[in-house]
C-alpha cells in the first residue's frame, strides 16, 4: 500500500491491524476500570446465588389462599445472610427481609404494608400469584455461562457485576507510558512574559489532560526548540521507556520541521505519512522497535482532533479494546457548509439529539470552537456543500 497522503479510512485499517496488544497483566477490581478485559468471563456461580425476596413481606404458600381475606400464623422471620430455618406449611406465614432465602414451602412473598397484623397472624385480602416477589437462583446467570466479553471496557457497573460473582481480580492488557514533546521555538508557557513573536502553548496541556482522562497515568513532557540536536536527544530519552512517543509540531515542510527529519534519519519505520484530512493533514505515525511513533500537526486543533482521531483508538487497540474509534453516528445537519473538495473535514460542532450544528471558527489554529464541541461532523473529500437538513456522519466525542 502506498502510505503517503492516504485516506481516513486506510489510517483506521492501518491502526486496527498494525498496532500490537500490549502484555497482559492482573489487576484488583478496584484499579481495573478504564481497562479492556483481556479473557472471556464464564460466571464461577449461578445469579442470584440463593433462591431470596425481592421485598419485605412475608412469605406463604399460594394454596394457603383459597379463601379471602385469609389469615396466616406468623411462625419466625429470616434476614438477610441468615440459613433456611423453616418449613412452612399451609396456613402459615414467615416474616421475610429483603435478600432474606426462601424456606421450604413458600412459592410467594407478599410486602409489609399490604397485610394486616393481628398478634402473631397476618390477614392477606387480596389475590398473590406464585413467584410473586421470588429471585430465584440462576435466573440472571447460569453457572459456567459466558457473560462478558474480552475487549469489553471495565465500568463500574462491570466491576460491580464481577464483584457479585466473587471476582476479585482481572486480566488486563498494560497501559502505554507515553512521551510527549512538543516542538516550537516559538512556545511560550502560560505564566511567562509575552515576547514579540512568541505564542502561550496549548498542545502540552490538551495532550497531558487529555491522556489523563483516558486514564493514562505514566506520562512524560518534554519541549525542544526547533533544533534537530535537542530533538534527538529528546527522543532518544523516551524511546527506551515509552510504548507511545508523541511529537507536536514540526511534521511539515518547512526547513525548520525537524519531526519529519528526525523520523527519516533515525529509522522509524513509516505506517503512513499525511492524511487526505483537514485538520491534520501531515500527521505521521510509524514504529521503532516496540514503540509506536506520532507526528501531529503543530496546529493545536490538529493536534486536538488527531489525538482523537488516532492516539486513542492506538491506545485503545494497545489495551485489548474491541472497540478503538470514536462512536459513529448520522445526524441532521442545522446549517449549510461549504468547504473545498480536497480533502475529509472534520468539523467542530455541538450535536443535540438527532441533530448537529457545526460551529464557527474552524481553522486549524482555532481552539475556540472546542468550547462548546461535543462531536465532530465528517464532510467527505468529493463534497463541496452540504446543504442545512441533509444526514451526515458524526463522531461523537466522549
Ligand atoms: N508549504 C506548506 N506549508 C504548510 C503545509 C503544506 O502542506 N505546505 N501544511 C500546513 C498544515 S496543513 C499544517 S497542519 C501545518 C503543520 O505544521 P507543523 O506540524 O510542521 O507544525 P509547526 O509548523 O511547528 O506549527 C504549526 C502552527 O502551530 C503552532 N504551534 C506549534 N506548536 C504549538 C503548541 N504547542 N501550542 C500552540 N500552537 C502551536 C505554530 O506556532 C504554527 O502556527 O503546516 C502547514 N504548513
Ligand atoms: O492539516 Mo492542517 O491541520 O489543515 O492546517
């Protein structure tokens, strides 16, 4: 395949099938949320693990029921986590607590509030079917049963799902530590004194934030002016410890683009340079050794939608995710847009229900239009306008 200037849709094949799953690793419950799971899970119990109430009440026999009102003798109660202790025959009653086993002989459980208590007798007046208010064992899940899949993401809820089966620990796949260095000899950071010339940097912070909320905890920075020497030395500082090295400018043309350079000389292998996408149209991503190598656009809204777009789906596919892209889906368009037909769009834009509207401010040195940006909408390369009512395809940012 030829890796020069190549489409959106060659880059996501590329990263689906080139990227390699890291080692796989066992974790406590309590750190594996983030994660994907790297095994099937087949459940070691049946769920719920004992037949037990849904309520507070008191648990009888239907039969008992044949005339009404019907008057039961109360004869003990269980708790929660408390042994079976009865049998319970006709016309008897047992006070029964929410989680509290089913004894013997009770087929339904009616609430508190619906009886009459008279001394130790209930009197139940209206009709209860069988199984009514009644978990039985296995209904959720049976024993030896396949339940989660591996590369399903590690929620709460799926923590809380394996902790009722008695899981206590997972196989995962590692979390990359990741390099960042970002390129400029005209970066200032926020707090210094503004020069001639010089610009407040974005791109440290998006990524450094960004990869946290993804829940990348190793995370090294380093800046290096526009010098091919102090690049290097950079880059030869990370490559050793990082599975993910992130450069920020410097990928195009210009004599000063050390980045482009640098991945020439030094031998990373190309996995493909420049995109037919706006922004983001010279993003590099290539291999050396074990580490995977990125080259976004200096552009902090290329850098932005690139570490969308590419860092986190190789990160995803990395950590054993069976999902890596950002949810796809079609809206309605709100306003008209006009762009050139030279290349894929992405397009900062706020998506509402079925609908989407795509904000001002979309060059690629703006980050305002982030503000209030929740997806990005997707103008095809062979489309010059696309016309305010019309479907189009949207990447949801999470
Ligand atoms: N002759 C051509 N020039 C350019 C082309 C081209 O095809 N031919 N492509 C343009 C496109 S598209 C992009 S995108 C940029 C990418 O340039 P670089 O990756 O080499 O990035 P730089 O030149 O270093 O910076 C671009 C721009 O971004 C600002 N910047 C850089 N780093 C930061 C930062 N950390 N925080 C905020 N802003 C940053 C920098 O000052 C520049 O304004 O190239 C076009 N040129
Ligand atoms: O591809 Mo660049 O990010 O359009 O300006």
């Amino acid at each position: 395949m030829e890796r020069d200037y190549i489409t959106f849709e060659e880059t996501r094949k590329i990263i689906a099938e080139e990227v390699e799953e890291s080692d796989i690793i066992q974790v406590n419950l309590k750190k594996s949320c983030g994660y994907a799971l790297a095994e099937d899970i087949f459940s070691p119990v049946d769920l719920p693990l004992w037949t037990n109430s849904a309520v507070d009440g008191y648990g009888f026999n239907t039969k008992s029921l044949v005339n009404l009102p019907a008057e039961l003798k109360v004869i003990g109660e269980i708790k929660a986590g408390e042994a079976k202790k009865f049998k319970i025959e006709l016309g008897e009653a047992v006070k029964l607590y929410t989680g509290a086993l089913i004894p013997d002989g009770v087929d339904a459980v009616i609430e508190v509030e619906k009886v009459e208590k008279i001394g130790d007798k209930i009197v139940i007046k209206e009709k209860v079917k069988e199984f009514c208010n009644i978990r039985s064992k296995g209904e959720e899940v049976k024993k030896g049963q396949k339940v989660i899949e591996k590369g399903t993401e590690i929620t709460p809820g799926v923590v809380g799902f394996l902790s009722s089966m008695g899981i206590k620990e997972v196989k995962v796949r590692r979390k990359p530590k990741v390099g960042v260095i970002v390129t400029g000899s005209e970066i200032l950071r926020p707090g210094s004194n503004l020069k001639e010339g010089k610009i407040y940097e974005s791109n440290s912070v998006m990524l450094l934030t960004g990869l946290r909320k993804f829940g990348i905890e190793k995370i090294r920075i380093a800046f290096s002016k526009d010098d091919f020497k102090a690049l290097r030395k950079r880059f030869y500082s990370f490559l050793d410890e990082c599975g993910i090295i992130i450069f920020t400018g410097g990928v195009s043309v210009g004599d000063y683009d050390f980045v482009r350079v640098l991945v020439e000389r030094e031998n990373v292998v190309k996995l493909f340079y420049k995109v037919q996408q706006k922004p983001g149209k010279p993003i590099f991503m290539g291999r050396k050794g074990d580490t995977l190598i990125f080259g976004l656009p200096g552009n902090p809204a290329a850098t932005l939608i690139c570490f969308y777009e590419y860092i986190i789906p190789s990160i995803k596919k990395m950590m054993g995710f069976s999902r890596i892209f950002l949810p796809e889906e079609e809206k309605e368009l709100l306003n008209d847009v006009k762009k050139k037909q030279d290349r894929l769009y992405f397009l900062r834009a706020k998506a509402d229900g079925d609908k989407v509207f795509v904000l001002p401010n979309q060059d690629s040195h703006m980050l305002s239009s982030f503000v209030n940006s929740n997806a990005l909408v997707l103008a095809p390369k062979e489309v010059s306008y696309i016309q305010k009512g019309e479907k189009v395809k949207v990447h949801i940012l999470t």
